[in-house]
C-alpha cells in the first residue's frame, strides 16, 4: 500500500507548488525574485527545491526511444491500410449494392427521362397537330392555290366570279365552308373539335389523314403557304378564293388544269377561260338536271300553249309535223311527241339527239328525206316560259344567266330556257325507257366499246354513266 | 502538418519520423502496458492521419498529437481493463511484459538485500524510476512527460490535456513532489520505496 499520496485531488503546499513552478520557469519576474530572496534566507526551503529538482533530473534515467525505420514503415503501412479500409467502410454499403442500385438508378433516371421526352414529344406532337388541323381543314386550298398571284388575278376576273356564284348556285361547287378550327386559338381548338358534329369530324379527320401522308417537303410547304396566307391583309376572303379554286380546279380535265397552272401567262390565261366555258356549260347541264316537278310542270304548259299556238297560227311546218307525229303515235298521245320535236328540233346543232324510237321524225327545215321540220323555239316563245317561271326558278335564271352586256346576258339566258324545254320535253315522253328499261338492259344496249370503257368505273359512275347514256347523249 | 491535411503522404512519413520517438516514449509512460506503447504509437498517428482535415492552421501540431494520444492512451487503459476483467474470472493472464508498479515491486523484492550501488546500475535504475513514474496518476504523467520532455509551457499541456493552466500547475506540483517522495528513500538510502513494492 502506498504512504504517498498521488491522487491528483490531494492538497500541495503552496511552497511546493511556487517551488514547483519556478523550476518549471512559470513565474513572473516579481514572484521569482521574492522566491529567490526566500530561498537565500531559507534554507529548509533551498533543501526542499533542490530534491524536486532532484527527483526531475531522475526522469533522465527513463529509457529514450531508438528512432526504427522499420517501425516508421509499418506506421505507414498500417495508415495507408488503415486509410483503405476507411474507404471501403465507408462505401461498403455502396461497395455492396453498387451494381444493383447503379442499374435501378439507372432504370428509373431512364424511365423518368423516357417519359419526360414521351411526355414533351407527345406534347409537342398533340400541339403540332393542333396547329396542322387548321391546315387540314382547307387543304385542298393551300395545296392548288398556292399561287397568291394567280388567286387574286382570278378574284379580278368578273367571269371568274359568275361563274363560281353559278357553280355553287347549281352546287356544282360547295358553298363557302367558314373555317372553325382555324378561327379557334390553340387553346379553344380540342373543345371546339369535341363540339362539332360527327360527320365533320370525319370529314377534318379524313383531311387530317391526307395531310398527314404528305411528304415532309409538302407539309412544309403547306404551312409556309398558310402562313404567308394569314400574313395577308385581306387574308380571310383570300383563303375563300382558293378553297373556290381549288374546288373548281377539281372538276376540270387534267390537260386543262395542267394549262392552268402553266408558267406561261398566255397559255394560262387561255386556259382559264376556257375552263370557265367549260364550267359555265356545266353549271347550265347541272341546272336543267335539277328543275323541280313544279317548274317542269309550268314549262309544259308554255310549252303546250306555244304548239296550240302555232297550230291556231297554222304554221306549216308545226303542223305537217304534228301530223306526222299524229300519225306515228296516235291521236290521243301525239302532243308530248310533237312538243318534243319542237323543242329538240335543233339538237343536230347542239349535239343533242332525240330519244330512240324518234329518229324518224322530222326535224326543222329541210330533214332527211326532205321532211320539213318545226321550227325550234322562238325568242318570244322562250320568254313566255321565262315568264310563268317559279320566283325561286327565277333567281337561279338570274345568277346563272349574268353577263358582262345585256347581249350576253339575254344569249346566255336563251340557252339556258332552252335546255330547260328540252328537260321538261324529254321528261313529259310518255315511254322514254328511263324508267321501264333496267340498268343492265340499257348497259346491254351499249356498244362493245363502250361497255369496255364502263367495265372500268366504280359503281357509282357506272350506273351515272349508263343512265346518261340514255338517249341523252348518243 | 498542413501538407498533410492536403493528402501529403509525403509530409505525414515526415512528420512520424520527426515524432515517433517522442510518442512512443510518451506511450511507454502513460499507456497501460509499455508493451503496447509502439502499438499506441501507431494508433495515434492513424487516428492523426484520419483526422487530418480537422487540424486548424495555427494550432500547434504538438499540442494537437499529445491530445490524441492522450486519448488512446485512456482508450486503450479501459479497453484493457475491461478485458482484464473478463479474463480474470478464469484464468490469470500470461504476464509477458508486466508493468508498472507491479514489475518494479517484483524487481525490488528479488533485490531488496542488495546494495544501492549495484541497484542503480544499468536498466534497474531506469526501472526503478519508471516504477516511480508509474506510481503517479494517469493525469500527473501525462503531465509531468509533457512537461520534462516536450518542455510544453502550462499553457501547453492545459491545452493537450483540455484543463486549466491553474489545474496544470497543481498537477505538476503533485507530480514533483510525490516523484521525489517516492524516489527520496532510494536516493537517499538506495532503499526501495515502499509505493514501488505494492
């Protein structure tokens, strides 16, 4: 057991502890000097500082410590693996999962990135797409009437202009169809879709489709044309005048498209023109082919009236002519035939033919066997049935008879009563075979040729085909 | 001390090689086996070396070191001491090196009927005071080995040993004196100490 007490909390005597400090050379100059005159006068004191010291300098006596090299490297090494193996506490987790986390980080960065992109192209695409919808929906308008130029020299061109109001009058061309999605921001275009009807859905999805199949030049070329378009200050009615254009180009021969969209001016000018004849010769067919049961019936009476006329008149030529008739087809039915020999009696000038079975009747003037035939019908007579027309009748007369002169408008008109006689006349035949015969006996009738030539449409035109075949156009 | 901070191996080989004896003197005194002292050593230059992005400019690298290896040094004490315990419950453990008081008491009683003059020769007198040394406190020797070797001002070892300087200065009073209480017989009268006997 020790006698000494070595706790640290043991008290020191404060000599001990001044005595201490001076030999450590922690006191100031004042405390050392008073110290140093203590132990001068002290000698127990200078007995007790010099066995502290004495005891210190013992400490000499504790082993020093040989630097080793070797030891100084193995120091090292123990860091160096001590600093790996840090390293690989410290990731051992990952160390372990490296792989395994690397690939499912790696998996749902991709899938997060994918669905980003997906998310930004389909967004993207879903815009695109609304923005080309609009392009859809006149297509046809900025695909044929690219040419700005072109679209205003037509908008110029009064006959241009009669003649698009007289095709969409006999609906030979559609009326003017205002844009919806186009008119709706970007934004307005999904509820706007999502409130028009089925068909016209259909119809924009079908126009979408085409649009779509277009090569990527002209799709370009599409939307730089309806930008150029919407840059426009009259941009709206432009737009018209190429759906009209377009519409109309639609119907007309290839050749004659093909010169109208000629580089060269005169060739195109031409060519205009005479796909506006074309068109107006057309809408007149068109217009005879729509007269309703009422005008039909109003125009027979004129047309009755008229041969009751020129046989109270005694004309010769009605009248040998009716009796011709008379003897053909009776008595009783005679009346039909012979206002139908009237009213066709210029078919050979206008290509038109009478109906099978009447080819031997006379036709105006001198005729195949020196036969007389009936006048064809009068200025007079063509304005008495101008007269008793429909008002409804009357309006359409008007819009498809404007000219630029009176002249032309009273000729145009003339032509158009005309056809309008020789419909009522073709329609009041008692027997005409349009309505006895079948589409396959008439299809029968044609020739060889013909029927090859039919062999090749589609249903459709085929039974147009065969039913205007008949007689109509021998 | 800065270049090491900065991963230069180069400054830390430098730096053990500037340090390795002092420490593993300073572990021989205040670590619980002087066997372990290199192994202490060493320690307290890995545990330096991981902790080298910790060290501040300024501080001194000395101070900074005998911190850590005061550290170890107490880690190591009762790690032993709890293993010591555990061991000791069955059977006792092989003493290779032993230490401290216990040594010196064992080499003093097999010379208790020598004379002084053959006991202070050689490593026995070297023994004789680190048995003294090792009569001390953990908290004197560590102060008294800052003291005498690194010559470290109070401040110093106040700061090393996270203590006041006034703590310091009582510390090494008590060190000096029980050091030269214990050694007075032996010195006086080459008479074994009765604290190194125990």
């Amino acid at each position: 057991m020790s006698s000494i007490a070595t706790a640290d909390g043991v008290p020191v005597d404060p000599d001990d502890e001044l005595l201490v400090a001076y030999l450590d050379g922690e006191l100031d100059a004042q405390a050392e000097n008073d110290l140093m005159t203590r132990l001068l006068d002290d000698q127990t004191l200078n007995q007790r500082l010099q066995r502290l010291q004495e005891g210190w300098e013992w400490l000499d006596e504790l082993p020093d410590v040989t630097p080793d090299e070797k030891w100084v490297e193995t120091t090292l090494e123990l860091v160096v693996a001590d600093v790996v193996k840090t390293q690989r506490q410290g990731s051992s987790v990952w160390s372990r999962y490296r792989w395994p986390l690397t690939i499912l980080a790696s998996c749902v960065a991709g899938v997060l990135v994918s669905l980003w992109v997906v998310s930004s192209i389909k967004s993207n695409e879903y815009r695109q797409q609304l923005i080309d919808l609009a392009l859809a929906e006149s297509l046809d308008a900025y695909l044929d009437g690219s040419d700005v130029t072109l679209m205003r020299q037509l908008v110029a061109d009064p006959a241009w202009r009669k003649m698009i109001a007289m095709s969409r009058e006999v609906g030979e061309l559609p009326d003017v169809t205002p844009t919806v999605v186009a008119d709706a921001t970007l934004e307005e275009r999904e509820r706007m879709i999502a409130s028009m009807s089925l068909e016209d859905r259909a119809r924009l999805a079908s126009r979408y489709e085409r649009f779509a199949r277009l090569g990527t030049p002209r799709r370009e070329s599409v939307r730089k044309t309806a930008a150029a378009v919407a840059q426009q200050a009259d941009a709206q009615s432009l737009l018209e005048t190429m759906q009209a254009y377009a519409a109309w180009m639609e119907n007309l021969p290839t050749e004659l498209r093909d010169q109208i969209e000629s580089e060269n001016a005169k060739v195109q000018r031409e060519a205009i023109k005479k796909a506006i004849s074309v068109t107006q010769s057309s809408n007149r067919k068109r217009s005879r082919d729509q007269l309703d049961d009422e005008t039909v019936e109003r125009i027979y009476f004129v047309l009755q009236e008229i041969l009751q006329q020129r046989l109270d008149d005694r004309e010769l030529a009605t009248t040998k002519h009716v009796d011709a008739v008379k003897r053909l087809a009776g008595h009783r039915n005679f009346e039909p035939y012979a206002i139908f020999g009237i009213v066709y009696s210029g078919f050979q000038r206008s290509g038109r033919g009478p109906p099978f079975g009447l080819r031997s009747l006379p036709g105006p003037g001198p005729g195949p066997g020196g036969r007389e035939r009936p006048p064809s019908l009068r200025s007079d007579e063509l304005e008495q049935i101008r007269a008793i027309l429909p008002d409804y009748a009357l309006d359409r007369m008007d819009v498809l008879s404007e000219g630029d002169s009176m002249a032309e408008t009273f000729a145009v008109r003339s032509l158009i009563l005309r056809s309008w006689a020789e419909e009522t006349a073709w329609r009041k035949m008692p027997k005409n075979g349009r309505q006895e015969s079948t589409l396959l006996d008439r299809y029968n009738e044609l020739s060889p040729e013909e029927r090859d030539r039919i062999d090749l449409l589609p249903p459709i035109d085929m039974i147009k085909r065969i039913t205007r075949s008949r007689g109509r156009y021998p | 001390m800065l270049r090491v901070r900065d991963d230069d191996v180069g400054a830390f080989e430098e730096l053990v090689r500037r340090y390795q004896a002092r420490l593993v003197r300073l572990m021989h005194t205040i670590g619980p086996r002087r066997d372990l002292a290199e192994d202490l050593a060493q320690e307290t230059f890995m545990r330096v070396y991981r902790a080298r992005k910790r060290y501040e400019a300024g501080a001194k690298f000395s101070t900074w070191l005998f911190t850590i290896a005061g550290n170890v040094a107490r880690n190591a004490a009762r790690s032993l001491g709890r293993r010591h315990e555990v061991s000791e419950v069955d059977a006792p453990r092989a003493d290779d090196a032993p230490s401290g008081p216990q040594l010196l008491a064992a080499t003093a009683l097999e010379a208790s009927g020598m004379m002084p003059a053959r006991l202070v020769e050689g490593n026995e007198r070297a023994e004789i005071v680190r048995a003294a040394v090792e009569a001390l406190s953990e908290r004197q020797r560590m102060a008294l080995m800052l003291s005498r070797f690194e010559n470290m001002s109070y401040a110093e070892i106040a700061e090393s040993m996270d203590l006041t300087t006034k703590a310091v200065k009582s510390l090494l009073s008590r060190a000096r004196v029980n050091l030269r209480e214990i050694l007075q017989p032996y010195i006086d009268a080459g008479v074994i100490p009765p604290e190194v006997q125990s």
